[in-house]
DNA sequence: TGCCTCACG
DNA sequence: GACGTACGTGAGGCAC
C-alpha cells in the first residue's frame, strides 16, 4: 500500500526511534490472531457526544468513561478478540508541527466536562486489565498504523476501534474499523461512500480536499467530491499535479497548479506513519482476565451499577478488602427533570363500560338531562355529524356527560353519559353515494329519500336544538368539549352561539405542548389508561366507511357517549393543572378566546376567483405537456417525470451527470438544490425538470385542489384552522392549507391573484416587519439592536455594518444578503452548515461569519446558552408571554437527536412568542373594528400576516384600527411595526 | 404508509 | 476529534 511517499516524509525531523520499527522480543503473551486496537481518545468524544451528561456521586461527569466501559467490556466478552490494547496521544506536539506548524492548530479545546475524563480513561483501561499505548512525537493513528501492520505481518488480522475517517486509508486485507458507537464493521465499501477511493487512495483525496479540524490546507477550492473524481481520473496525487496543465476547468487547473506543494506537504500530515518504534511487543496485548479486586472496587467508585453487577457474576466477589472513594459522595444531578402526570390522576374514576351510558329518545329524558347539567354547572359535550368538513356537516347525534355534583367537584367519583341520536338513518347508502346528494340538497334532513330512512324514536332536530339552546348558551354552565370550535360551529348553523366553553384540546396544549399529541385518542390512553371506541370502528373504513347517521343507534352510542366521558374526566385531570403550573394567563387570555375569533374567520372564508383559477389550470396543463415532451427527448426515453425514483435513475445512473447524492435510503436526491447545480453546470435536462417541477406542484397543490375546495353554498373557500398542531403556539391551516399559497415566484404570484375581495371590497394585508428579530433583541437584551429598531434601521445592513465594519451608506448589496441570512439563521438555532448552505458558500466561510457575529454580539450567544441550560434543566422554554414549549429530546441519548431539540429550544420563545403578539391582535380586534364602527372582516392568518376584507369606504381608518391593535399587541423594549397594503386581490395588496 | 419534494412564514 | 445540520408547518405524488 503505502507507495514512495511512505519514506519521504522528513524521515530526519522525526524523533530517533528509540528502538528498531520492526517487531521487538517477544514477551510473554501468545502469537496475534485478531488483534484489537482501541482509539482512545477518539473513542472518548465519541462517547461524550453519544451519551446524555451523567455524573459520578461526587458529581465528576462521567458519561464518555461510562461509553468507553461498556465497549471494552462489549470487546472482552468477544471471543473473536484474542488480543488488545488502547493507544493514545502521547502529547500535543508531534513530527506533523515540524512539517506544517499549524498543523491541528485551530483545534477548540475540549469540552469542560469532558477533560475530567482522559485520567480516567487510563485508569479504566487499567481496572479492565487492558494495555494502554502511547509514543512521545507520534500521534496515536501513526501507532495504530504500526501496530496493524505487525498484526499482519505476523499472520493475524486487526480492527480498528474507531470512526476517525484519518485511519480509513489503514483499511486493506487483514484490516478493517470497527465504528464503537454503531458497532458497525467499517470496510473497503464504508470508504468508498465516505471519500469516493479505494483506501489506498484515500491519503491522495484528503491531501487535496484538506480537512478543517485538523487544519490540513489541501487545495482551496477542492472537496472531496471533486478530489475523488481527480484522483479516480488521474490514478494518484503526483500525477495529478504533474498532468494538472491538461485540466479543462480553468479555475480547477489554476488552482492545482499553484498549490502543488500545498497538497504534497497536505499529504505527508494526512498520511500515517507504519514505521515508528513500538513501545511494546504486541504478542503482550493478549486478552486477559480482569482482577475483580482491581475492577470491581473501581467500577463501584464511578457508579456504574449495571456493570458492576455483570462483573460480580462473571468474576465473583472482589476478595480484598478495598478503600473506599476518597470523595465525600454528594447527591447525584438531576438530569431528567420533567415531571410526570400526577399519579392519582392516571386512572379513571371508574373503569369505563357501556352501562354508564344511556340514550335519550324523547323529550322528558332530554328534560331531565338538561336539568341535571344546568344544577351541576359543567357538563361535557359533543356532537356527531354525517362529514368532516363543519360547515356543512349535518347534526346526527348529541352527548352529554356529567359528573355528579356541583361544578368544580372534579372528585365526584360518579359519573354519567348519554347520547341524544338526532338523525340515523337506516343503513345503506355508503358516504360517497351521500355526498353525491349533499351537493345540491341542504341539510341532513332533506336527505330522507333514497334508502336511508330516518329512524324512529329518535327526537327532531328542531326539538332537540330548541331544547338544548337555552343550556348551550347559559352563562351559569360551562360546556367542556374536545376541540369545542368544531362544534360550535355546528351549532351555530343552527343559531346556537355556545358558551362559556373549555377545551380540553387546548388545555392539554397548554400544559403539554411539544410533550404529545392533544387528539382525544392519545390523551385518553395517556391520562385515563383508556383505550377509546375508533371511529373506524364504529363507521368502517375505505370504500365501506358510512357517514355516522348510518352507524346502528346502539353503536353510535358507546362511541359517542364515550367521547363526552372522556372528555369530561381529561378535563377534571388538566383544570386544576392549569393554576398550579402557572398557565391560567395563557389559556384564558391568549388561547380560549381565540376559539370564537378563528371560528368566525373559518366561516367567513375568501372569494376566490374560479374562472381564473381554470384557465390557470389549463394553461399549466398545456405548458407541462410540452415538457413533458421535451423531457422525454432530451432523457432519449419516456419515464415519470414526477418520480423523483425514475428521475434520479436517469440523471445519474443512465447519463451519469455527476453530483448525484443520495438520500438516507439510498435512493438518488433530486431535489431543486441538486438541480440548480446541474443547470448551472450547464446541463439542460435539469432546466426542463425544474420547470416541470413547479407547474405541476402550482397545478396540483393549487390551481386544482382551490377549485375543489370552493364552498357550493359561499362561494367561497373555507379553511380550518388548528389551534394545537404547532407546538410554537402556531397556528397551522388545512383543508385546504392558505397558509402556503405561492408568492415568491412570478408564476405563484398568479395563483394568489386569484384571491379576491367581494365587490365594492378590497383585500388589505397587514404584516409584522422582523417580528421574531424584534423579538430576539427584546428578550437577549441587545442594546445596539434595540437601538436600531427603535431609531426604524434597516436591521439587516445594520447588522451587516457592524459585523463587517462597513458603512450603512452604499453598502454592497452581498454584504447585507449574508447578514441577512445570519440573522435568520440565529432565529433558526444557527449551524454553519445551514449557513454555509443558504449562502452557497463553504463552511469554515461561514463558520468565520458566525464567529464574528458572536463576537460583535456576546449577548445572543449568552441567550442561546442560557436558553439551552434552561431547557435541559427544566424540560420546556418559554415565550415572553409565558406559553410552554416542551423539548421532550433535549436530553435524549444521541446527540444528533439533542442538537435538534436544541436549535429547536433557541427558536421556539421567538416563534412562539410572534406567535402569541399575532394570536393577542387577532382576540382584540374584531371588537375594536366594531367600536370603530367598521364592517371589514378579518379573513385569513398567515403567522405574521392578517388579511382583512374592506367595503372601499373603510379602507382607510380600517387600516389605522388594524395597525394600531397590531402594534400595540405587546409592549416590548423594541417597538412592533406593521406594514399595510390594498388591493383587488391577495397579490396586489402585498 | 413512508418518503420525497416543495409551497409558505 | 464526531455527528448531522438550519426553525415551524401541510399537501400531493409515487412506490410499496
């Protein structure tokens, strides 16, 4: 393997080997079969990053020694393993400085609570009997390449413990890695997918692509990528720079020509040495037994019960008389902080059964059940419709429940439901042959004919409405039902305005938000170990599904009644939780009163124009055939465009266009980003596909689907809002979505046109400008920034002003594009890949952004620490307003899984709170229109965004209401401005 | 049903 | 000296 340049690194600079390199005098252990070399150090990081912090009882964090533990003992038990040892790093400087002096040089230093453990690492390999090696002047890779080398040469095999890419290039016949956190064999396969070579040819592609965190330069401009296909083209690295002249690429060839020496010095760093003077006689690392005096007494010391248990079996008590820890043992850190449901309360107050439930067919027992409701002041309800769809679903059935006594006496261990069926119909009729009719005919009751006949004893909807008004809207009883709006919504196409209402929905999002699901199902398993009645098991599903009034009236009542129980006993569970964990303010002023004000805006919808929509449509239609055709050409076969499986089979498989990346499955990426970069390269398939792309995504997510969505009855399209889906405190809109309707490309924009307002209105739109920027100078507290807001700065050039040192006036428009994108990046929990990537530019570029950032701006990086401290320790962060969000990753075993939930704890009190500022404009304003004395109606949310329908005359002191309510929605130590435009249409008024 | 892709803030 | 990458959503089409 190792070819001329094995010698030829500073053979003089190196320290004198202090005995020959070849095999030292046998000692007293047996010939190698499998030999075992652990990387320690690189093992330990792995480890302390893997692993969740744990502490000794003396409070020394011990979670990477615990992770080195586990595998050793995981290695000791492999029969396989006939011999071992770790190796280490002897120091810090090595023959590599000689060459290169700022070799490793921008190495951070290791994490504070990680130093601790290296002595501890060599006590361990110590208590498990294991031989630890290390060389002054070499680093531990250069021994670990000498001893693999002997391991072969003797006639055994060798495996690396390690995930260090720098030790691939060892990887050949008899050698292979073992990655100790995945317990994955590394092969000649992992290599290629990590540098695109052979193993042989991995030192050649790392001199050229260079590598950051060893500080190796390699040639400026190359990665990996491109190193692989040089070297794969041209054989090896001296060949390359000799043939570099015949490069077509004129920046490529210009760049290998004038760093040459760059990548041959970069070479010799990255290449490990199998030369150096053993300081053992490998046939010595035979596998031995531990001493349970020795390990036994250590492994008490660190704690590490479930290996101390595993040992005493195997290796019996420890027979002498041990000391004890010197430390003083302290009380261990709590690391999982988050706080169970209380226990009382995950039972229910009585096992759930049908004979608690009864139906009410006639008047005297509706009578009666009202009466009950209005004595005990609280009563659960919930109402069966025959769609999903609220504004038009028809009433099919009502439940009730109650618990017995007064209101507040959530102790009662009695309860009772009932169901009210209304309209069931004789089976027959499957739902989509129902909603064939529903079209032309209005409601549930004028759909009688047809073989669905309404069945007897049950009340008329008239009577049953008339009864239950006086009850729904008794400002003496509270009605308590699980995502109430849906049902008031009901109701209210019928003139029923319900109230006082709760929501247990809103209530467990409150309390709970990011821990779990808020859908009745989940919360009833969580909280009342209650598995409920599916609704597919009640209607069917597919084809077979019927519409709830088909559903036998028995049936329908064990479902229905127990949603209303359900219901009742979650929210005997969570109001009493509110007040003791602090979150009244929130539900009562933020999330409760939003219901109403969503509900009426879902009613309200917004014209759309469908004329408009259909030629858009068949123009899309037209425009994606002819691509299609040239698609098919260009390819020289036909496929589906739209498989993103065919697609990549054909760009990197069959034309082999290089970039191809691959997905965690392994199927080929073709997203738009690996797209641009083939147009770019001049390939004009990807052109056409991009194209294709966006038409048939605008043709299909909403040119068509708008159309579908159009209300029979309005005219207009309706759509949902969820208050729970977010755990931010977002809303999110569905059915259809019109939080993401196009506007950032010239064709989308034509799609939000065709959003318009009723005649003699106009649309006006009004918008937070920077809120979550506003936002994060309110709660780091950045004085500068605070400054610039309140003076009314361009935040972003003032950003890029005093970043760059540049002034505001005539500032290169990049300058301000990249301050930009970092201070978006910081709302997003900054990476400096995430940077690097929405800048184009390469990663240590943008990691010196984000360092300079910081520095200008030493408060965000103390919020951003302060935000995660709180968040390990306490489980959620909060908004300004004091809306919860959970973390439930934050403490999770891997570490990928808790950057996550870290970036997402950075951003969650920003978007949360924008969230909470829009939600306490939108409660406040339908009452400040009407005491302006205005008509507008407030239509659509788009998270920073209210669009308002507007009788021309009003426009004007409409929008001075909307932008005073929104402005004045939060006080803040940075002021909140809004933005206002008008127009015939959604676009125009942007 | 899961995955990929892409529309929005 | 490793890992996976910006935050939050919903919807449509494909492949299984």
């Amino acid at each position: 393997m190792a070819k001329s340049k094995a010698s030829a690194p500073a053979a003089g600079t190196a320290p004198a080997p202090a005995q020959p390199a070849s095999k030292p005098k046998t000692g007293d252990g047996s010939p190698i079969r499998h030999l075992y070399l652990v990387d320690g150090s690189g093992y330990l990081f792995r480890a302390y990053h893997a692993l969740p912090p744990m502490t000794r009882p003396d409070g020394t964090p011990i979670n990477a020694v615990y992770g080195f533990c586990r595998m050793l003992a995981i290695h000791l038990d492999d029969p396989e393993v006939d011999h071992i040892a770790m190796i280490l790093d002897a120091g810090r400087t090595t023959f590599r400085n000689q060459i290169y002096d700022k070799y490793k040089a921008n190495r951070p230093e290791p994490p504070e609570d990680l130093i601790p453990q290296f002595p501890l690492i060599r006590e361990a390999a110590k208590a498990f009997n294991v031989t630890v090696c290390e060389l002054e002047g070499y680093e531990a890779d250069d021994l670990i390449a000498t001893y693999a080398r002997l391991a072969v040469e003797e006639g055994g095999s060798c495996t690396i413990v390690s995930s260090d890419k720098d030790l691939m290039q060892l990887i050949r016949p008899g050698v292979d890695m073992m990655d100790p956190i995945k317990q994955k064999k590394l092969g000649p396969e992992a290599v290629m997918e990590k540098f695109g070579v052979t193993p042989d040819k991995v030192v050649d592609v790392q001199a050229l692509a260079g590598d950051s965190t060893d500080n190796v330069p390699g040639v400026p401009g190359i990665g990996v990528k491109t190193a692989a296909q040089l070297i794969n083209e041209y054989g090896d690295l001296e060949t390359l720079l000799q043939r570099a002249g015949e490069i077509k690429q004129p920046k490529r060839r210009e760049a290998l020509q004038t760093n040459a020496e760059l990548a041959r010095i970069s070479k010799q760093l990255v290449h490990l040495r199998d030369d150096v003077p053993a300081p053992a006689d490998p046939d010595t690392f035979d596998k031995k037994r531990p001493d349970p005096n020795v390990l036994l007494p250590w492994l008490e010391q660190q704690g590490f019960k479930s290996l101390i248990a595993k040992y005493t079996k195997e290796l019996g008590e420890a027979t002498a008389p041990v000391a004890p820890a010197a430390t003083a043992p302290l009380p261990p850190k709590k690391t999982e902080p988050m706080k169970p449901a209380p226990a009382a309360h995950a039972k229910p107050n009585r096992p759930f059964t049908t004979a608690d439930y009864e139906l009410i067919r006639d008047e005297a027992a509706l009578d009666e059940w009202i009466s009950e409701a209005t004595k005990a002041g609280v009563v659960a309800f919930d109402c069966e419709t025959d769609a999903l769809d609220s504004n038009n679903a028809g009433l099919v059935g009502v439940s009730l429940a109650l618990l017995d006594g007064p209101w507040g006496n959530v102790n009662s261990t009695r309860r009772r439901a009932a169901y009210l069926p209304i309209s069931h119909r004789a089976p027959g009729g499957t739902k989509k042959a129902e909603a064939q009719g529903a079209l032309d005919l209005g409601g549930a009751d004028e759909r009688a004919d047809g073989d669905g006949k309404l069945l007897p004893d049950q009340l008329a909807l008239e009577t049953a409405i008339a009864k239950l008004k006086p009850l729904l809207e008794d400002p003496g009883v509270l009605k308590v039902g699980q995502n109430i709006k849906y049902d008031m919504c009901v109701f209210e196409r019928h003139g029923v305005r319900i109230g006082p209402v709760d929501d247990t929905m809103l209530l467990s999002f409150v309390l709970d938000g990011g821990k779990h699901g808020h859908g009745m199902d989940e919360l009833a398993e969580r909280y009342l170990d209650h598995k409920t009645i599916k609704f597919s098991d009640v209607a069917g599903s597919g084809a077979k599904q019927v519409s709830f009034d088909r559903v036998p009236i028995e049936r329908a009542m064990e479902y229905a009644a127990e949603d209303a129980d359900v219901t009742l006993q979650l929210w005997a569970q969570f109001k009493p939780r509110l007040a003791h964990e602090r979150m009244v303010t929130m539900y009562e002023t933020i999330e409760r009163p939003l219901i109403p004000v969503l509900l009426s805006m879902e009613q309200a919808g917004i014209k759309v124009d469908a004329p408009a929509l259909k030629r858009l449509s068949a123009d899309f239609e037209k425009r994606l055939g002819e691509l299609e055709r040239e698609i098919h050409k260009i390819a020289g076969r036909e496929f589906n465009v739209s498989s993103p499986k065919q697609l990549g089979e054909i760009l990197f498989d069959e034309q082999k266009l290089p970039g191809g990346k691959r997905s965690k499955t392994g199927a080929w990426s073709t997203d738009a980003s690996v797209l641009e970069e083939l147009a770019n390269a001049g390939h004009p398939l990807p052109v056409k596909i991009l194209e294709h792309r966006q038409l048939a995504k605008l043709k299909g997510t909403y040119t068509d689907a708008l159309v579908r969505e159009l209300d029979a009855k309005t005219g207009r399209v309706h759509t949902s809002y969820h208050m729970t889906g977010a755990a931010t405190g977002r809303l999110a809109s569905t059915d259809p979505n019109l939080q993401n309707i196009p506007v950032r490309t010239e064709e989308g924009r034509k799609i939000r046109e065709a959003f318009i307002a009723e005649k003699g209105h106009k649309l006006l739109s009004a918008d937070y400008s920077q809120i979550e920027l506003r936002l994060l100078a309110h709660v780091a507290d950045i004085g500068s920034l605070k400054e610039a807001f309140a003076r009314g700065d361009d935040i972003h050039a003032i950003t890029a002003s005093e970043m760059f040192g540049v002034p505001v006036k005539g500032m290169d428009p990049l300058v301000r594009r990249r301050a930009k994108a970092i201070n978006f990046g910081i709302i997003y929990g900054i990476s400096a890949f995430g940077l690097a990537a929405q800048l184009g530019i390469g990663q240590p570029e943008a990691r010196d952004y984000i360092a300079k950032y910081f520095q200008r701006y030493p408060g965000i990086r103390d919020y951003m620490e302060r935000t995660k401290d709180f968040a390990r320790k306490h489980g959620f962060v909060q908004t300004p307003f004091g809306r919860k969000i959970h973390l439930k990753f934050i403490n999770d075993k891997s570490q990928g899984m808790r950057a996550f939930a870290e970036r997402a704890a950075i951003n969650a009190p920003l978007q949360g709170g924008a969230a909470d500022i829009i939600k306490r404009a939108m409660i406040r304003l339908p009452q400040a229109l009407k005491d302006a004395h205005l008509e507008a109606r407030m239509l659509l949310q788009v998270h920073d965004e209210l669009l308002f329908e507007v009788a021309d005359q009003e426009i004007d002191k409409t929008k001075e209401v909307a932008r005073t309510v929104m402005e004045g929605a939060a006080k803040l130590s940075v002021p909140l401005v809004v933005e206002t435009g008008v127009g015939l249409n959604w676009a125009a008024a942007h």
